[in-house]
C-alpha cells in the first residue's frame, strides 16, 4: 500500500503541469470496439512505458520524466463509464458527434474535445 501511495505522489509530482498539457496538445483517441478499449494519447506518439493506476485505468509513461502521455482504460463503455458518471456526460458528447468506427482521428479543438480534455484531467490522481 505504501509503495502505491509513493508511486502516486510522483506521477503527481511528474504531472502538475498535466492540465495545461492537456490544453496545448491534440488529443487522439482511439477506440476499440471489440474490445472496448478506450487509447488516449496526448501530442505526438511516442514511447511509453505503462503503469496500471487502477482498476481499468493505465497511464502510459515517457520514461524519462515519468510524464503521462497517454492512457488506455478498459472495459471503457461496460464499465468504467457506468462507474463515473460524471465522465460520461463528458465522453457521452464525443462518442454522440462521431459515427461508430475503429478509431477516432486526431480531434480538433470543439466543445466536445474541450469537455473530454476536462474529463481527462479527472483522471489524475489527487
């Protein structure tokens, strides 16, 4: 328990700037239908290291800096939506102005990526 706690107080420590990241860089997210999987990446792809955080929820790591440049979550419509409903309101706007497909391109900066960025900055741990 001690060791979880450590290792959130430095992806806390790593990210403070997370929030004004998430304003500055194009977010591309990818979802998998099959599997329902939900791939954040922030900025341009790039190495990563991934660190499950929790249930249904991984940070993908640069592992230099220990800076979070993208997140997988599971079970992203059965289950971690249905257990954070405040995310959905947020996610349910992005998923409702784009058609069913594999993947989703790079968004571009509307009111629904704005809302998903502000979901995503949800997602890191206090």
């Amino acid at each position: 328990m001690d060791e979880e706690k450590s290792l959130i107080r430095e992806l806390h420590e790593a990210n403070r700037d997370f929030a004004e990241r998430l304003r500055e860089s194009e977010i591309n997210l990818t979802y998998d239908d099959e599997h329902d999987m939900l791939f954040v990446t922030l900025g341009v792809p790039q190495e990563a290291v991934m660190v499950e955080v929790e249930q249904r929820l991984h940070y993908r790591l640069d592992p230099d800096t220990d800076k979070i440049v993208g997140m997988t979550i599971t079970a992203f419509k059965k289950g971690f939506l249905r257990d954070n409903p405040d995310f959905r309101k947020h996610f349910d706007t992005v998923f409702g102005e784009t058609r069913r497909t594999e993947a989703w391109e790079v968004m571009p900066r509307t009111e629904a990526s704005e809302r998903a960025s502000s979901a995503l900055r949800g997602l890191l741990p206090a």
